[in-house]
C-alpha cells in the first residue's frame, strides 16, 4: 500500500478537506480526514473572483499562493492529527480552488473576438507552494489535459467512482451534492462497461446562497428553513426552462451560470408575467422560504429525472439499482427525504453505506488521481468528458 493525500474544495467553498488514503491497485482505503475554512478575507476574494470585476489579475494572483497555503496548513494538520511525516506520504493529490469554469467557449472578452475564444477551466492553488511548505510531491492541474483534448474537463471523479464503489452485480449511481451536483453511473463490475457521468445542474450553490441573503446564514442546515416553505410550481417551471438542463451529455457548469443573479432573474422574470399569482406573491413578495423550498426541489427534481433516465431498474429487490450521495448536500435531511420520495423505485442512500464519510468522497477521489498519475494510468473518461480521447491527467510538481 502507498498513502497519498488528497485536497479539494468544491464550489461551495465550504472548507478545505484532506484526506488520507492507502491505495494500491485494487483498493482505495480512507484512513482519515481534516477541515479548515477559508479566512474570511480570502473567501469573500474567491466569491469576487466567480465573477467578472476590477483588479482581477492582482487578486487572482495573491489568492492563487494564499489558497496553497490554506491546503499546506489542512495537509500538515492531517500529518500531525495521524502522527505521520512528510516522507509516509507518496503524494499529494491537489484539486485546487475552482473560480471560473467555461469549457464551452461561452464567454465574453473584451480583447478577443468569438472565433478567437476557447473554452477554459480555472483552478487555483500553487502547487509549487504546497510542494515548498509540505515537503510532499504534489500532483495538480488535473483538467487542462482533458480540455487540451476536446473534454469538458468534468466531471473527473467517474473513473475514480468506478474503480472505488462499482458493485459486483447492481447498477449503482453515486450521486455528489457539492455546489454543483453531479451523478456517475456505475454497470455491475462483470459487465466491464465503462462509467458515465455528468454535471445534473446546482447542488447546494443557489441554496447557500438565498439563505445568506436572507437569513445571514452560511447553508441551511438539515434543510429545514426550505422545509418550513413550501414550493412554488411555476417558479419552479420557469427555472426548468433553463437550456442547460435539456442538454445531453457530456456536459459540466459551475457558478458562472447558475449563481444569485441567475436566480434573481429567473424571479423578476416569471413573476410579472403571471396572471394566476395569490396575493401574498404580487410583486416578487414570494416567501423566501417558498423560494428556498423551490430551489431545494429544483435541486432533488433535476437528479432524481436523471437518474430515472439512466439507471435501469430491476425487477428482482435483490439486484436493485442503489443511488448513493456524498457531498455536502447528503446532510440536508429536506433534500433526502425528496430524493428517497422521488426515487421509490431504487434504494436511496448515503455513503456511509459503502463505508465512508460523505464529505471524504471527493477528497479521496483526487487521492486517487495522484495515484493514478504517478502510476501512469488514464484517469478521465471520454464518454464522460467528451475528451477525444483517454490520457493520465495532472501534472508533477517536485518537493523542494
């Protein structure tokens, strides 16, 4: 066994996870885990650098050393909470910080005309720094290679799923409620088929995010501030209109399109245009808590469709098809019990079913990818990302 460490920091922003893995050719072993959240400073500079806005380059640069030494404070933490050197760990495997993803050329430059634009990912995090501080090789820029490629870039932790969590003989999905969602799906092992996989649209983002607006609060705990509202159809409606959602795979998004302002417009929209809204709801006067149950069910509604679409059924109870979730959205008791209702037709639940925590998956999945590099194995899945073809993704930067 060789033990790697893998940092990640979602779209939420929710905190920095280091996870320690043994791995070896055939298994993928949690051994332990740490936290730490950005300062506020820096994660006020992240939320600003989703967005377009003045000093950008500047703010970029210092954020890019200040989040690499975020994941170099999480990686000695996890060393000293396991009594472990720098010299036990093989690698680092580093994610970075996500602040722009645009892998279909949909953006706009002030300098470039259309033709010249090309799709882009950006994550940051100097791995060079995280090398310097920890002491441990660093395997980082896990998906430029596949956007070099054609790929979208994302979702990359498919082929880590399937070498992880694949059954033996149950179609399984594992569905990751981070900022964004996203689902894999997993064949039984015995039909060596390759996994799928795909971005379903927002997770937590647009939850968070109402309710900091509103209440000051930084997610909505078990879900039940949208517990206590109730859904609004045809707002509901209205958002289900957005074309992202009527996309075939391969396809990824971010916080670029779905965002406050996405949802503020979507609101200011449909709601004087209706003709059929009770009095309570004239002139945008909805709820916020009936706007945050909509947002809840926009979220298990857009998952639970996709996985009707994909995942077979069976028949026979014993080779029901599972539908696991991690992230941080497997927390919120709301969206479970939707995600449960939704979904009667399969066995719905979180990872602690397949013997780890659900906020360690992501984590260990880049874990994985260093070892997957170090070890020359093709890591991204094309069907997936729509790369044209396999390749070992990543990148090596050397300890000092």
């Amino acid at each position: 066994m060789a033990k790697y460490i893998g940092l990640m920091s979602g779209t939420s922003m929710d905190g920095v996870d280091a996870v320690l893995c043994d791995i070896t050719e055939t298994s993928c072993t949690t051994l332990s885990a740490h936290t730490i959240p950005y300062s506020s400073e820096l994660l006020h500079a992240l939320n600003d650098l989703c967005s377009e806005g003045p000093d950008e380059l500047n703010t970029l640069s210092i954020a890019d050393r200040l989040v690499a030494e975020t994941f170099s404070e999480v990686t000695l933490a996890l060393l000293d909470k396991n009594n472990l050197k720098a010299s036990d760990i093989t690698a680092i495997g580093s994610h970075g910080q996500t602040v722009r993803h645009y892998p279909n050329s949909d953006v706009m430059s002030a300098h470039f005309s259309s033709p010249s634009i090309r799709g882009f990912t950006c994550q940051i995090g100097d791995p060079n720094t995280i090398a310097v501080l920890t002491g441990i090789d660093v395997v980082a820029d896990f998906r430029r290679k596949d956007i070099a490629l054609g790929g979208q870039g994302a979702p990359l932790v498919p082929a880590f799923h399937n070498a992880a969590f694949a059954s033996k003989n149950k179609y399984r999905a594992l569905v990751n409620i981070g900022g964004i969602a996203n689902i894999s799906l997993l064949a039984p092992k015995r039909n060596s088929t390759p996994p799928k996989g795909f971005d379903t649209g927002p997770g937590n983002t647009l939850m968070d995010q109402w309710i900091s607006l509103h209440l000051n609060e930084s997610f909505d705990k078990d879900g039940a501030w949208a517990a206590s509202g109730q859904c609004h159809s045809g707002l509901l409606g209205r958002l289900l209109l957005d074309n992202y959602f009527a996309l075939p795979p391969p396809k990824s998004t971010g916080r670029e399109h779905f965002n406050i302002d996405w949802l503020s417009n979507a609101l200011a929209d449909y709601f004087p245009s209706s003709a059929d809204l009770q009095s309570d709801e004239e002139n945008n006067n909805l709820a916020p808590e009936d706007v945050q149950a909509t947002l809840l069910t926009l979220t298990g509604s857009t998952i639970a469709q996709e996985i009707k679409n994909h995942l077979p059924k069976a028949s026979d109870a014993k080779l029901q098809s599972e539908v696991i979730v991690c992230g941080g959205g497997a927390f919120n008791k709301a969206l479970m019990a939707y995600l449960n209702n939704a979904l009667s037709d399969y066995a719905v639940a979180d990872s602690y079913a397949l013997g780890i925590h659900p906020q360690q998956v992501e984590g260990s999945a880049f874990a994985w990818l260093a070892h997957a590099f170090i070890n020359d194995i093709p890591s991204n899945v094309p069907k997936v990302t729509g790369a044209s073809r396999s390749t070992v993704l990543g990148a090596l930067f050397k300890k000092a």
